[in-house]
C-alpha cells in the first residue's frame, strides 16, 4: 500500500519563481557561495533540515499559549516532561541551539589534550571539540567507504578502532564517545542498536563517558525498526528510549526531529556534570528552565517530539526520500546508498568526472543545481573537508566529493522533489557544460560559510 503524510496542508507560504538570467546575477554577486544566496532569490531550498520543516497547527496553539515566566514556566515543564518521558535522563537542560549544548557538555568532560572520538563529528561539533584545545577523531565503519554498498547501517563506529584507541596508549586522554545518530556527516546512514549496544560495553569497560548527538533520533530509531531484525515490530519511540538509555547522555538538536524552529537540549545522568554543565548554562544561555528559548519554542519542542515519532509520518517521510532517490537515480545520478531519511547525498565527483577535485565538482553540482532551477544545496566534498595551502590551492582533497539534498520536514510535496530530479535529469544529461570553480578567498576556519569562488 503506498504511504501517505498523516496531515494536510493548512496555510502555505509561497516560494519564489525567478529566471535564469536572475540566479546568474544572484549567485555572482554572492561570490559563488550558498550561503550568501538570498532566501528570497531561491525556489526550493534543500540547503538544510534544520528548524526548516513545518510547524502543526497544535504546535501552533500550543505556542500561542505558552507561559514566559522566567523560572519554571508551565511551558518548561511540557518540555521536561516530553523529554524525560523520551530519554529517562536525570539533568536536562533547554539550550537555545544543538552547538550551544555541545559547547556547555563538551567543556564539562574535555579540555586541552582530550580526545572525542565518533562514527563522524558535525561541523560545529568538532569545532567545540576543538575550540577546548581537545581532538576530534572520526571511527566510521569501513562498510562506509562504499558508497553504492547497501549495507544497512554505514552509520556505525567502527568498534574494533574504537577499542583500539581505547586500549592504546591515547586511550587515558580519552575524554568522551559520541556517536550521531543518524550520521549526518556519514552520508545520513543510521546507527544500528547493536552497534550502540557494544559503544555502551566498551565504554564502560574503559571508563568513558558515552554521548549521542541524537539530533535525528526518530529517524534512526524508525530506520532500526526497518533494518534491524530484532527491532521488526517495535515501535520508533521504544527504539529512541532503548537507544537513550544505553548513553551516559545526550546532546540534541532540536531542530530537525522535534519540527521545531529553534531548540535543543543537553540530558545527563551523572550529577556532577550536571551541575557543571548548568552553572555554564545559567551563565552563557539562560536560566535552567528556559537555556535561551522563547516559551513558545519550548512547547514547539514539546508537541513537535509527540508528532515526531507517530509511524506513519515516518514511514511516509522515508518513502519520499526513497522515492526522489528512485527518480535521482534514474536520472543518472548515483547517491551514497541506502538512502537514509533527511538528506540524498548526490556523488558528483562520479557525475562529472571531467572536473578534478581542485576544480570542486561537488559545489559545481549544487551552482549548477541553483543556476538551472533555482534549487539550493550544499557540497560536501573538498571544498568543506579537504585541505588548502594559504594561497587557497587544494592540498589534500576529500575522500569523496558529494553534495546534500536536505529534505526538510512535512514541507514540500512529492511534485516538488519531482522537479528537483528533473532539474538533476537535465544536468546529467550534458555534464561536460558543468564548469569548474575555484576559490577567490577563504577564511581559516568554518570555510564553506563564508568563501568566495569564481568560475575557472
Ligand atoms: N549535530 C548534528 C548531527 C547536526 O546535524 C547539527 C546541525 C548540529 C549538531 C548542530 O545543531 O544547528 O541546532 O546548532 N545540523 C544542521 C545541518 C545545521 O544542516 O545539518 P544546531
């Protein structure tokens, strides 16, 4: 039987539709960069999934109704309930956003010399990571570097590197173990429960705190009671709070899988991180009933986590991305396979093979994405991960030159990513007239925010 949204569309926002000759002026004059693209200039913005995704109207009443006290509001307590009754963990604090709940975990077990080790950490996770003078280590699981194997969770830590590390010389500097769920950074690929279920003994054993960054965690959790046979017939919400209660904490985004605009959260079991954690938090967010958000956001944050994990919107939500990848696939564009859920990541090094990484084949995919349909995406390649000498030249180029179609939730219809595909069709069609770009300025850190580029 063919899945369908449990919801209908109530109030809509209308999207712009521009000319060629518009988005060519639009993105010159951004220096070749997404992020300096105007919103208003783009048709359908697959840049991110994160606080993009529509609101329900019983998110909306529930918002219109929230309580601003400033310490224990009602709306505070909405949200600890939906969290405690979610994650079972003792300590949790709202923050404003899942970098700033990075920052105040983070600077609670690490500091200089520490290691944090992950399946993959998220750009501005290694960036607190690093910003604490501590190390960042990527462990992705060797199925991960197929791009076309099916293998069902390419998301995992790659365990025996893992206790490696953990048993090796470093393994005392060893502050924390945090593993994404789903691997964002890992082309969107899920964590399985017994991978997590062994982090959790290797931990212990060697006395390591384990952390999700569980930004996407009913996604993983519905793909589990997909992929994993154990999981067949469990429920997404009994696979999250499996998944929770095997950590030591969390850290959360809460703007992608709580649907909300703004919002995240720190949980934590053990009491003296806990109360290191808040002493930051009431001094850099907010008092520890609000961290930085509006009442409103945090009853969002609260209805968001209910709708979130009801079945059929996330057999529905998967279906879509499975159906764009079927269409993106036969329009000859190979994606890091299997699809996951929030995002296709589209192999463009493959796709234009006439573009070497120095000519940056993954962010020449997404310009010609915009250029040709006004559609906006980000490249993961070498632009974003590979290395550069300071005249901005391409040391060490990345592993992979992809780019992220992020699908953000309950937001466009399957006529939307229908064209998208189109668009792509077009592309591949012709793939020699995709130019080469190159960088005109860079800054040190954060690059892809905030480069210039200029066409070869
Ligand atoms: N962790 C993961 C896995 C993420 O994907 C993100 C954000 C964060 C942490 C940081 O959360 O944005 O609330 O501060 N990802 C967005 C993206 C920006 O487009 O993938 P934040």
């Amino acid at each position: 039987m063919k899945s369908f949204p449990p919801y209908r569309v109530q109030v809509v926002k209308e999207i712009p539709i521009t000319t060629r000759p518009e988005r060519e002026e639009a993105l010159s004059r951004a220096g070749y960069n997404m992020f300096d693209v105007p919103a208003g200039m783009v048709t359908i913005d697959l840049l991110t999934d994160s606080g993009t995704g529509a609101v329900s109207a019983a998110q909306e009443a529930a918002a219109a109704a929230a309580d601003r006290s400033y310490a224990g509001s009602d709306s505070y307590y909405r949200f600890r309930h939906a969290l405690d009754e979610l994650t079972g963990f003792p300590h949790i604090f709202p923050v404003h956003q899942g970098r700033a709940a990075e920052r105040i975990l983070f600077s609670a077990v690490l500091a200089p010399g520490r290691i944090s080790l992950s399946n993959t950490h998220f750009d501005t996770t290694r960036a607190n990571v690093e910003l604490l003078g501590a190390q960042a280590l990527d462990l992705p699981c060797p199925e991960a570097a197929d791009l076309d194997s099916l293998d069902p969770f390419k998301g995992n830590i790659d365990l025996a590197r893992l206790e490696e590390i953990l048993a090796g010389p470093d393994g005392e500097r060893v502050g924390q173990v945090l593993i994404t769920i789903t691997n964002n950074g890992g082309g969107g690929q899920p964590v399985s429960m017994a991978n997590l279920k062994a982090v959790r003994e290797l931990c212990k054993r060697f006395q390591v705190p384990f952390f999700l960054d569980a930004a996407r965690f009913a996604e993983n959790a519905w793909l589990v009671t997909q992929r994993e046979a154990e999981y067949a017939g469990h429920t997404p919400r009994a696979v999250a709070q499996e998944a929770f209660a095997l950590a030591d904490g969390c850290v959360a985004s809460l703007k992608k899988d709580a649907i909300s605009p703004m919002g995240a959260m720190i949980g934590i079991s053990d009491a003296e991180v806990a109360q290191r954690c808040e002493v930051n938090l009431i001094a850099t967010e907010g008092f520890r009933t609000y961290g930085g958000l509006a009442a409103h956001d945090l009853e969002r944050v609260a209805q968001g986590l209910e709708e979130v994990l009801n079945p059929h919107y996330l057999r529905s939500r998967t279906a879509e991305a499975a159906h764009l990848a079927r269409l993106v696939n036969e329009a000859g564009v190979d994606i890091v396979q299997p699809p996951g859920i929030h995002a296709l990541y589209l192999n463009a090094g493959r796709l234009l093979p006439h573009i070497p990484s120095s000519g940056f084949p993954g962010h020449a995919l997404a310009c010609e994405l915009y250029l040709a349909g006004g559609i906006r995406c980000v490249e993961l390649g070498s632009l974003y991960l590979g290395e550069f000498d300071e005249q901005h030249n391409l040391r060490t180029p990345a592993p992979f030159e992809l780019v992220r179609v992020a699908i953000p939730r309950r937001t466009y219809t399957q006529a939307h990513l229908e064209y998208v595909a189109d668009v792509l069709g077009t592309i591949a069609k012709n793939p020699e007239s995709v130019p080469e770009y190159r960088v005109v300025d860079a800054p040190p850190i954060l690059r892809h925010f905030n480069l210039k580029m200029r066409k070869a």
